[in-house]
C-alpha cells in the first residue's frame, strides 16, 4: 500500500520513531502505581504492539492495526479499565506539547 509521504508518520522518521515513542511511554507504565493497574496482563507487549499500529495508522503509515484489529473502536475497547480523570492526567503528553506550542507563538 503506498503511503504520503508528506503525513506525520514519514515527517517523524516512520516505524522505527513510533517504536520508541511506544517503546517509552510503556517503560514509564511498566513502573507507574497508577497507570500499571489499568494493564491486567503481566507483559506489557501486547499493549505495546497495539499502540504502536494504532499510532502509526493514525499519523498516515501502513494500515496494519485496521488489518490486525479491525476499527479501533477505543471507546468500547478501553471500557472495561478503569480510566478516570486521574490516569487520563497522568499522561502529560499533551500538556507539554499544548505549553510548548503556545510558548512558540509569536502571533496573534
């Protein structure tokens, strides 16, 4: 399948950045006492492998969770963990990326 080479997902560097983005974030995981507890399987690769397709697809790469998983369907996947405020905040991605955005405006 030929992808735009103009998405996110080749701008970042392709596989191998979603990797370890994923690779990361699930490091942090594998040692959080809050966000651990919402992952009921003792290994962590699973999750792992699914967000990393999950992510990929999203920012324009191969189509491979769809193949593998079908629709994401994240609302109706996620429902049976518990995921309140408190670990949807425990993520602070998108804090930083929304602060540094804003601190880089020089505009309007």
């Amino acid at each position: 399948m030929a992808t735009d080479p103009q998405t996110l997902y080749h701008r970042a560097g392709g596989s191998p950045f979603f990797e370890a983005l994923v690779g990361r974030f699930y490091d942090g995981v594998e040692t959080d006492p809050l966000l651990r507890p919402v992952y009921p399987e003792p290994d962590l690769a699973g999750a792992r492998h699914r967000l990393t397709l999950f992510l990929i697809q999203y920012w324009g790469g191969p189509t491979t969770y769809d193949q593998e998983r079908g629709h994401p369907r994240l609302r109706m996947r996620h429902a049976p963990f518990a995921i309140g405020a408190e670990e949807r905040d425990a993520a602070e991605l998108e804090r930083y990326f929304t602060m540094a955005a804003e601190a880089m405006r020089n505009r309007g």
